[in-house]
C-alpha cells in the first residue's frame, strides 16, 4: 500500500497555507478557493475547508531518510517547538525500530516525522523540506473498527502483523516492510505527544490501485474505486 493523497478538513485554510509554503517551503502543486493542495515527496497533501464543521484535527506522519533523523530534528527545531511526552522530545520505537519527533501545526493536527530503520532509503544530501520521502501515517477514526476493518480488506488492506482488530487499541493497517501504515481506531485514544484524543473528522485518502477511502461525517468508512 502507497498513500497517493490524503485530503484533511481545516477551519483555518490561509493560516495553513502560509505555515506549510511560507515557513516550511512545500511546493504548492494546485489552490483553489477553498483549498490547496502541496508536493510531500511522493505523495500530495491537501488541505480543504469545504463543508468543514467544528474544529478538526488528525495524526499523520512523514517517513524522512533514515540516517537523516538527528538533522531533520535540528532543522525542524528551527521552524516549530517540539511537542514532548514524559520530558522527551523525541521517541524511540526499538520494536520497529523507528525514531520520531513531533510538532503541532495551526489547526491543531499532530505531525510527525518518522525514521524507519531498515526501510527508509539513505540521503547524501542536506536535509531539506523536499528530503521527506512521502505521507507515511494517517489516523482513520472511525465508530465501527470492526466494519472499517472489513471494508479496508476489500482494498487489501491488512492489519500489519495479522493480529486480530481491537476496538481498545490502535490497528496499523498496511505492510510492514514498507513502513505506511493507516492507523485504525475508535474515537478518544489519546495521540501521543499530545493532549488530544482521536476523534471523527471527515477525510479522504487516495492509495495505490486507484482506491479511494473516505470517512464521512457519520464515521463510516467507504471504499470507493
């Protein structure tokens, strides 16, 4: 599974537009009236303020290179503060194994930065904004883990160890080896680094074999081709 594009609502559209092309330099690939959409690496991120209620916010995360995860955080320090968890403003996944740092964008969205070990491909060159490899993470919440489950099967979409999904739990829904992964789960887990909970937000995201996943306002997860 690849994550061609992912579409998130947001309540503050200008505010967003200057903080991810004006402070961090993306590469705005098409604007609308009320939208943009912006170049992160391989894939397209694309921020919406259509038919937007309430104040929505999500997780999702970048794969940086792998041997870039000390000079990405340096260069991220500069741009935003670091979120922390426990004192740390970093975290080391050993079981993965994976490094991250995080940061808090305008509308509230927990953004991550993520080194896989072992997966992620080497830079020689200097980190920069177009040094982000692609969309690696993105948070699915919906009201039936179990329904969604089901229907993320049909685009052959797994959970990324085969275990059974769990209500209680985040479900990371992809391959392993390939270190992207949807992140399945009910409302009001609490993202780390963050005092936010998981909560339902409409979005959509475009993967590989030209399938669409949406999640309405109702919190029900569609599969469109």
């Amino acid at each position: 599974m690849e994550i061609k594009s992912l579409t998130l609502q947001t309540d503050n559209l200008q505010t967003m537009k200057e903080f991810y092309i004006n402070k961090f330099g993306f590469f705005m690939i098409d604007e609308t009236r009320d939208s943009f959409q912006i170049q992160t690496g391989t894939s397209i991120l694309e921020f919406t303020n259509k038919d937007t209620v309430s104040k929505p916010y999500y997780h999702f995360a970048f794969n940086i290179p792998e041997n870039q995860f000390e000079e990405a955080k340096f260069w991220l320090k500069n741009k935003v503060q670091l979120l922390t968890e426990d004192g740390e403003d970093e975290v080391n996944f050993s079981h993965l194994p994976a490094q991250a740092i995080y940061f808090e964008d305008p509308s509230g969205n927990i953004v991550e930065f993520i080194a896989r070990y072992g997966i992620n491909e080497k830079s020689t060159e200097p980190f920069t904004i177009n040094s982000i490899l692609h969309i690696s993470e993105i948070g699915l919440i919906v009201d039936d883990v179990f329904k969604a489950g089901k229907e993320l099967s049909k685009a052959h979409i797994f959970e990324r160890d085969n275990k059974p999904l769990n209500e209680k739990f985040l479900n990371f829904m992809g391959v392993r080896d390939k270190g992207i992964f949807i992140i399945l789960a009910h409302p009001g887990r609490r993202w780390i680094f963050s005092d936010k909970y998981s909560s339902i937000f409409p979005l959509q995201i475009s993967v590989d074999k030209g399938k669409m996943i949406i999640v309405n306002h109702q919190g029900e997860c569609i599969i469109n081709d």
